[in-house]
C-alpha cells in the first residue's frame, strides 16, 4: 500500500553522497580474478540494484531546503478533528451498495480477525479494517502490505515478517504488522485514538498539503480527490475505488456490531 509522504531514514545531504561514492568504490575492490566472470557480474549487479533502491529511498530536500516529509501531527491537535469529521460522516449514494460489501467482508472474516485479537490484544474490528486496506481482505496477503505471504514483503515496509513460518501463516504475519506499528497489548481503543493510528498505518502526508486522507474517508463527504498514487507522488485530481477505513468502521458502528467510546 502506498505510504502517503513516507520516506525510509538515512543519511542527509553530502554524508549521503559520499556513503554512496563509497558503496560504489568497494565492488570495484570485491572482484576477484580468479573466479569466473558470470556470477560476480550477476551478484554486482545485484549490488548496484539496491545501491539504487535505497539511494531513491534517501530523504531528498525542496526547494528552499523543506523535507518532503511533513512532522507527524500530535494525537491531541487531531483528537477533535477526527471527531467533528467521524461524526458528519456520510456515505455518498453512490457507494452505500459497496461499503454494505466491505461490511459484509468484515464479518465474513471475524472470526480469524478474533484469533488475532486473541493473540494481539487489537480489537478485531481495527485488524479487519486494516485487512481490508492493506491486503483487500485475502488471506493470502500480508496484513502489512498486501504482499503475497509466500515471501517476506518486498513493498514497505520491506523484509517482514523477519522471522515467521511460510507459506500462508496470515496470524503471525499479521502479529509482526501490528507489533511493527506498535500495536501489541495496546490500551486505549478510543474513537479519535483508533483513528489516529490508523492513519498513521498509511502515513501523515496529508495534513502537509490540507485534506482528508482518502485513507480515511474515501467513500464519504470528507473526502473528494487528490491522493497518492505512489510514495511521495501525489495527484490533486485522483480518486479513489476504495472505502476508507473511518467509513468500514462508521458503518460497523451504524449496524450494531461495535461500540466505539469517544
């Protein structure tokens, strides 16, 4: 899923470039003469590949010398926000048919979502949300990303789970994502709280440019266009296809199968 604004930490500036003229400098020393050509050009390759990867992954500066990334907004200057915008939510007509869907998706998947409660301590309701989200509620997918269980994730965040058991074991998947966003055992399920770390699972990057994250919204009166359509790429005039997770939750709330506290 695309993360909205987020960038990968690392070394700023002329460290940056002189960690990569370095980078570059040792696979020149890691050739060895002696043994054949092929594997060493595949495996330098490789190298150069991921010596690319991250160096596009380095924060870059704007012009005037503002990160793209914006700070992450306090809980307590949001709170009231959320609030205000969870309790005006309404459903455009247009996708009253499609959120009924996704409610229905969510129940379907409760029981699994439940187990994962069970071992987690986050409430079923938050892991399907993020389920439907991150991975468009296949089992098969990593809760992190949507990634195909059958590898570790190769989308960010990259290389998880670290260390689980493939293939398809979606719990303990699922277990190191919400472990990873700080989740396990957490207190305080709140309305504005959920919400909160819910945006914080896509990302902040938003609240820089002055709208509603579709992540949240989409589906509803709080949101019309403009979103990311790639990390740090961001288009004013894209849609979006997919419920907002404060609107599956709206309408979990709206049927009766939860109880939110404000």
């Amino acid at each position: 899923m695309t993360r909205a604004g987020e960038y990968s930490e690392a070394p700023e500036g002329g460290q940056a470039e002189a960690e990569l003229i370095a980078a570059l400098a040792s696979l020149g020393r890691d050739v060895d003469a002696g043994q054949p050509a092929l594997p060493q050009l595949i495996a330098m390759q490789d190298k150069l590949t991921q010596l690319f990867a991250d160096y596009r992954a380095w924060p870059r500066a704007e012009p005037g010398g503002a990160m793209a990334e914006a700070p992450v907004p306090s809980f307590a200057v949001l709170k009231p926000k959320y609030e205000s915008l969870f309790a005006g939510a309404k459903v455009a007509d247009k996708w009253k048919g499609t959120v009924a869907w996704y409610l229905a998706k969510l129940r379907k998947g409760r029981s699994r979502y439940e187990a994962a409660e069970q071992a987690s301590g986050v409430p079923w309701w938050f892991i399907g949300v993020v389920h439907a989200m991150e991975a468009g509620f296949s089992f098969t997918g990593h809760l992190h990303n949507g990634d195909p269980l059958a590898a570790r994730t190769v989308q960010v965040p990259k290389n998880r789970p670290q260390k689980w058991n493939p293939p398809s074991d979606w719990q303990s998947s699922a277990l190191d994502a919400l472990d990873l966003e700080g989740l396990l055992h957490a207190g305080d399920w709140t309305l504005a709280r959920v919400l909160y770390r819910l945006e914080g699972y896509n990302g902040y990057g938003y609240h820089a440019i002055g709208i509603n994250s579709p992540y949240l919204w989409s589906f509803s009166n709080q949101w019309t266009k403009g979103k990311y359509v790639a990390d740090h790429k961001f288009d004013p005039n894209a849609t979006s296809k997919q419920c907002g997770a404060a609107v599956m939750l709206r309408a979990l709330a709206d049927a009766g199968d939860i109880t939110i506290h404000v």
